[in-house]
C-alpha cells in the first residue's frame, strides 16, 4: 500500500453538514450538489510545473465560472491542498518522501453544473 496515492478522480456527492457558513453566501453545499476531487503525487523536482498548472486553473476557473447567481457553470467550493508526502503519514516524524502531494477540490450546484465545467474545460486550449 506504499504507493497508495494515484492520481484519481471521483465524483462526490456532498449533502449539507447542517451548519451555515460564515457570511453572506447565496449558494449553499447541499444534497445533489456534485463535487470532483483530484489528487496527485508530484516529485519535488517538479513541483513548478505543477504550480504553472494551478495557476492556468484558477485563470480558467476565475474566467469561466462564478460563485453567485444563477448564471453557470456556479462554483459552491474550490479548494487547492498542498502537503509533503510523508513516510509514515500517521507519523509526521518520519521524513518525507520526496513527493508532494495536491489535491483540488470542486463543488457544483448539481449535475447540470459539473457537465457545464467539463464542456468548459474541454474547450480550452
């Protein structure tokens, strides 16, 4: 299990924790919103390349989407998780392995917004 962190990609469907948010958000996380979450294992050494990548992203994302409205495709969540590959991950005593582990994380208002996200993504160049 030494190599249990593939890069993957899951369809999540997230239902509401029963707590509101901090602030005034419009849109809210609830039963039938649809997430996507993709991780990678990315070694040291090429760490900018994956930094070049996330940017591009938020580019995309930030030109593309929006975050309140009705207009799609709308983005209740983005999150980008960054973390060195540990050893033992449930001992961060020891060491790191040379990776460095992203993950991304995206939730939409439902289906209709996550296939509006993937014909985005598919159109750019």
């Amino acid at each position: 299990m030494k190599n249990i962190y593939l890069a993957l990609l899951s369809i999540l469907l997230f239902a509401s924790c029963g707590q509101e948010p901090a602030g005034e958000i419009e849109n809210k996380i609830k039963l039938g919103s649809v997430g996507f979450h993709v991780a990678f294992k990315v070694p040291n050494d090429s760490i900018q390349r994956m930094e070049d990548f996330l940017k591009t992203h938020q580019n995309f994302m930030r030109e593309t989407h929006h975050v309140k409205g009705e207009l799609g495709p709308l983005v209740l969540s983005y999150a980008v998780f960054k973390a060195p590959e540990l050893n033992n991950p449930l001992d961060p005593n020891s060491g790191e392995t040379g990776n460095t582990l992203y993950g991304i994380t995206e939730i939409y208002n439902g289906p209709d917004g996550a296939a509006a996200h993937m014909e985005l993504g598919q159109q750019r160049e």
